[in-house]
C-alpha cells in the first residue's frame, strides 16, 4: 500500500466527519486505486508479449484476483459510504 496516497486519501475525506473513523475509507480507495493499476500492467502485459496457453491462463488469473479484490473493496466502501 502506498503511505503517500493513503494520506492524500485520508486528508481528503476527513472533512466528511470529525467523529467517525475513516482510515477504512481510505485503505478501500487507495487499494482500489493501487490494483486497478496492477489490472492495467497485466492487461498490456497480455495484449504486448507472447504468450503460450499456460501463460495465458496465469495472466487471466492474476487479472482475475484483481478484479476480486476490487470488488471487495468496492463493497466495502459502499457500506461505509452509506453510514456517512
């Protein structure tokens, strides 16, 4: 997890509540924001290099897990959006 983008995060939505604990928003956007990066690099990854099946299939399960993780956050944060 990148320090520098979680504080940015952190700063920027602590205007939304001074009573409430908001790290977890944070961590939901930052690792969001750090895998859809990883996504990226794997997709070009993909589409600019040879790949034999085998290599294929780890690369679409790497994007895979990714995705995944995305998605957990993206539910994560929708549950503390809805309590702000």
């Amino acid at each position: 997890m990148s320090t520098t983008n979680f504080n940015k995060f952190f700063e920027k939505i602590s205007i939304l509540s001074e009573e409430k604990d908001l790290s977890a928003l944070a961590v939901d956007l930052n690792d969001i924001y750090e895998s859809n990066k990883k996504t990226e690099l794997f997709i070009k990854d993909l589409l600019n290099n040879p790949l034999n099946k085998e290599e294929l299939l780890d690369k679409l399960l790497e994007i895979e897990m990714e995705l995944d993780h995305i998605n957990w956050h993206y539910r994560s944060l929708k549950r503390e959006v809805k309590e702000l």
